[in-house]
C-alpha cells in the first residue's frame, strides 16, 4: 500500500497507472500524489493514466469514466491519459510525452526554443 520515498524521493517524473475497470484503484490515486509530493525534495511532473479501456463500458457506473480521470489530473495540475497495455492504444504517446517531459526538464531552455 505505502510507496517507500526511496523510490520517489528525487524523481523529476511519477506516473500513477490505475484501472478504468476498478474504481478502489483510481480512488487510491489522489492519496499516492499526496504521498509523493510530501515526501518528494522537489514535487515531480505527476502523470495519471487510466489503464484498460479497451475493457471499459461507458454505461458502467464502476468503471471510471474520461471526465473523472480529467478532473483529477486538472485538481493536481498533472498530465492526464488513458492507455490500453493490451491492445497498445496510447501506449507510444504516454512515453512519447513522459520522454518530452523529461527533456523539458533536463534542458528547459532549449526545448523552449523549439516550441
């Protein structure tokens, strides 16, 4: 359940995977990034995605819907998508935008350059 900080401590990046198809995990969110930037040096770029959507039905009220993970993500200023691992939707993008981050933070000013 607790994260040890030795893991997060100093990351300049977290990325919080939870299921569109269970809630318990997407509810548990919320406190793994109050764990993270409490015991982070610096708060890191949070990256939330929703995991399964290839199982999801829009119908269901116990899957977690696009507009929550959303919300979420907006309420944390964090980067928000949804992936399905199975069927590999999204999956290139996530670590597309996860590397894009990184260089960002490596080296702002040249990536502000060619923005």
């Amino acid at each position: 359940r607790s994260l040890s900080p030795l893991y997060y401590r100093q990351a300049a990046i977290a990325i919080l995977v939870y299921s569109v198809v269970d809630t318990k995990t997407f509810d548990e969110v919320s406190n793994y990034i109050d764990e993270i930037n409490s015991n982070s040096v610096a708060p890191p770029i949070i990256f939330i995605v929703g995991n399964k959507i290839d199982k999801r039905e829009p119908k269901n009220p116990n899957h977690v819907q696009t507009a929550k993970g959303e919300e979420l993500a907006s309420r944390y200023n964090a980067v928000f998508m949804e992936t399905s691992a199975k069927n590999g939707s999204n999956v290139n993008e996530l670590f597309i935008a996860i590397a894009d981050k990184a260089l960002e933070i490596r080296n702002p000013e040249s990536f502000q350059a060619h923005a």
